[in-house]
C-alpha cells in the first residue's frame, strides 16, 4: 500500500481533485469571462460577498464532496459546478447560487464531517509546518525516523507524514527521485514542479499517495499522504481539506494543541513523551462601552473568572443576567469609547451585519470587524451567521447603518481555521429590546437612532469601532 512512501511535499495553494483519475485542480485566481449567462449571473453574486464568506463557501463545498478546487475566494467552473450538486440534493435551481437557506445547510453539513473527522489545524511540533489533522481518523501519533511527524489509523491503512529536507538538497532532485520510474509497482498520475515547489501524485497496486515539497526560508518542508485505494471515495475529499490547510512556513499564532504521546524514534522501545498543553491563565471576550465607565459583554465571557480587565483596566461585576446571557462591568477609569446609538427594530432574516471583535497577532489583541447575516431559527431565537472563534463572545452587532442591534452571548469553544480562515458558523445574540431592558436594571439607557442610509463597513468601524473594548478574565 502507499503509506510507506514517504517524501517531503508542499506549497500552499494547489490541491488533488478528489476521484478515480486522482488529477490535480489549480485556483481559480483568474477567472475568465463566463460564457454561460448562468455562470456570469452566479459570479457576480459570488463575487458581491466577502472575501471570508467566499473562502468560507469553498472550504464547506470541499468538506460536502462537491468541490476539488483551490480555496482562493474566487468564482469559476468548478465553484459553480459545485454549488449547482449541492443544490441539485435539494432540488434546488441550478443557477450557481446559494440562497440563506441552502447556505446554512452547506455550513451546518460541512461542520459536521469536519467534526467527524476531528479536523484541526495544528502547528506541527517537530518540522513547523501548520496543516490540518483529521484526528478521529489518525489517532496514532508517532515520530518518522527522518525527524518529521506521523499521524497514522489505527489499522494503519491511512498514514499522514511531514517532513524537511537537508538543506544540502535542492527541490529539483527531491522532485527526479519523487518521480524516479525506478520504484517497482509504482505509478505517477501526476507530477508539477515549479521553482519553489512540487506536487506529484501517484499509485501502488493497493494504494495512492499525494506528496507536497515547498521550499522557503526555513528550508525545505512538506507532508505526504498515503492510503488503501479501497478507502477513495471518503479520503479523497480529506487529502483536499488537508492541501487547503497545509502552510510549510505560517506565519501569525497558530491553535495550540496537546498532542498525544510521541515515540522517541531514536531509542526504540523507550518511554513515549507526552506533550501537554500549559493550563491557560486567561480567556478573552468583547465589551461595548455603554457609558464611561460601563462595559456591557456576555455573562460567558466573565463566567468563573478570578479577575477582569477591561483594556487592561480592572473591572468588576455589577450584574449579570443567565436569561439573557448578558452581564455589566464597572471598569476602573473612565473607558475610550462612547456609547454607540441603539436600533429601534428588530433585526430582518438574513440581513447583513458586522460585528466588531477582537483577535489574535503576535500574541496581541487586536481589533477586527467581520461580516455576519442575521438569522432566525423558528422558535430557538435570534442568531447571527459569522465567523468567530474563540475569545469573541460579547462581540457587539451593528447593522450597515451603524447602529448597535445586538450582542453575541454564545461562546465559540473550539479554534477552527481552514487554510487560515475561520469559517462561517452561527452562533446565539441578544437583541437590542433584551439589550436595553437589562441595562434599565442598572439605570443606564442606550438612546435609539432612527433609520438612515446604508454605510460601508470602513464607516461603520470609523463611527462605531471604539465602542468595542477587549475584555480579560483571569483563570
């Protein structure tokens, strides 16, 4: 079978199209004029959404088995014969775009096989480069003898090795001995080489192989990937997910994760060590300043916390209400952002939104807005559609005039990036009404903003932005 051929492999950016032929599919970084009317329609919707929604769509169509492409943002064939099979299961009109409806079933299947197959980024220990791990299918850890990672099944039918190369070598002669027609048995299906990279795909008589090098600062890094044929039509689409999330040299903060034990490959039968993650000392969260000094955030955000810091300012707990997942803090000294202005009305199904947040870089938080789509789930509330991660409960939602129309009291527990970018996931919000009758317990009145004219998200940061305040509680 292939799990034996090892080799390092990788660039970011190009991916195997998953099925018999085993071809390799390329970005979609230029996308030329449609001649199909259909096709042209589709991309101008595709096109009108943000880039992370767009990424976001491509990585859920990988991960639903309808799209073997690069996850670039940008619009062509195959995302449009992508979208048009997953709309073909629902009877859907074969128009290449995706209506709210098919969206939130696209993210709610795609999140699901990903949590099935325990997919997570990880910053490889041994060769530093990020890729995505399906951890529920290889849940044995390992060290190659080479000085690289494995990440094999148990039965062993599945093997997912990264690597470096000596730096005596070059990737031109890594790439003659990938494809050497010397290895009996062997075939290559496809093989790419390019000055900084290579690609070369193959097949065994019981197995296949994906092999990636990239060369760069650090060197030469890369991953390979090796399984039963017999197991095709479910690892196909993971060897695509794995592609998209591959980075040989990252760059910014990576999830941190406690591998399992890892075999000392260098003293046979010794005592495997276990790598274990450190015990955080602080989570993070969003608050919005609703006075000086007055922050409102989530109740998970502050809930236990030894501490609280406020834009490193100590802050305490005044009141907190369960029902609505809302809580109050007092800050020490007055706070930099004023109040933003309340939205009277409720907020529409699938109406745009943005929320401000903050992330990680470089170990710093730092300010962000991301796009979102408000939401209504029958009788299970208001949610809003957007991609927040971990750090971001109490996230304040202003609609595209501006204006405050709700704050996200669900907590995202789990890291999840695909190719560097958070997918797009729903999460609970409290509504303005909730919003300002939790603050009348507190005497404070956020005063109501009448309708106006739509802004684009630059002015809605411009005019709203220093209301959000990162938020620290101390474990």
């Amino acid at each position: 079978m292939a799990t034996g051929l090892r080799s390092s492999l990788g660039t970011r950016g190009l991916f195997v199209a998953a099925g018999l032929l085993f071809l390799p599919v390329f970005a979609q970084a230029q996308p030329q004029p449609a001649a199909n009317p259909q096709l042209a329609a589709a991309q101008v919707a595709f096109d009108a959404l943000p880039e992370v929604e767009r990424k976001a769509i491509q990585n859920d169509l990988i991960w639903a088995g309808h799209f073997n492409g690069a996850v670039s943002g940008s619009f062509g064939p195959l995302t449009f014969r992508g979208i048009n099979a997953l709309k073909a299961g629902s009877r859907g009109a074969p128009d290449g775009i995706l209506t709210p409806v098919e969206r939130r079933a696209l993210a709610q299947a795609a999140g699901a096989a990903r949590e099935a197959a325990g997919f997570r980024v990880i910053t490889d220990e041994r060769t530093g480069i990020r890729i995505g791990i399906p951890t529920k299918l290889l849940p044995r850890r390992d060290a190659t003898s080479t000085g690289g990672g494995r990440w094999q099944s148990e039965d062993g039918r599945v093997t997912l090795d990264t690597s470096t190369a000596p730096s005596g070598d070059t990737i031109e002669a890594l790439f003659e001995k990938a494809t050497s027609a010397a290895v009996p048995g062997r075939k290559i299906t496809y093989k790419l080489l390019r000055p900084d990279f290579f690609v070369v795909t193959g097949e065994t008589p019981s197995g296949r192989f994906y092999r990636r090098l990239s060369s760069g600062p650090g060197g030469l890094r890369g991953f390979s990937i090796g399984y039963d044929k017999a197991l095709a039509p479910s690892i196909d689409k993971l060897v695509i997910a794995i592609a998209s999330s591959f980075e040989p040299f990252p760059t910014g903060p990576a999830p941190a994760t406690a591998g399992p034990a890892v075999a000392n490959a260098a003293t046979p039968g010794a005592a495997p060590s276990v790598a274990v993650a450190a015990r955080p000392t602080e989570r993070f969260g969003v608050g919005l300043a609703v006075s000086d000094k007055l922050v409102l955030t989530a109740a998970a955000v502050i809930d236990p916390c030894k501490s609280l810091k406020v834009s490193g300012r100590p802050a305490r707990l005044r009141i907190k209400d369960d029902s609505s997942g809302l809580a109050l803090l007092d800050v020490d000294g007055a706070v930099a952002g004023a109040p933003p202005g309340l939205r009277g009305e409720a907020l529409g199904a699938q109406e745009s939104v943005v929320l401000m947040a903050f992330g990680d870089s470089g170990g710093q938080r730092t300010a962000m807005a991301l796009p979102g789509l408000s939401v209504r789930l029958g009788g299970a509330g208001e949610t809003v559609f957007a991609p927040l991660q971990p750090g971001q409960a109490g996230s304040p939602v202003f609609d595209r005039q501006g204006r405050l129309a709700a704050l996200v009291t669900a907590n995202p527990s789990d890291k999840v990036l695909i190719a560097g970018v958070a997918p797009q996931r729903t999460y609970a919000i409290a509504a303005g009404t909730a919003m300002q009758s939790f603050l009348g317990k507190a005497g404070v009145t956020l005063q109501a903003v009448p309708s106006g004219p739509e802004i684009s998200t630059g002015a809605v940061v411009e005019k709203v932005g220093k209301a959000a305040l990162p938020v620290a509680c101390g474990l």
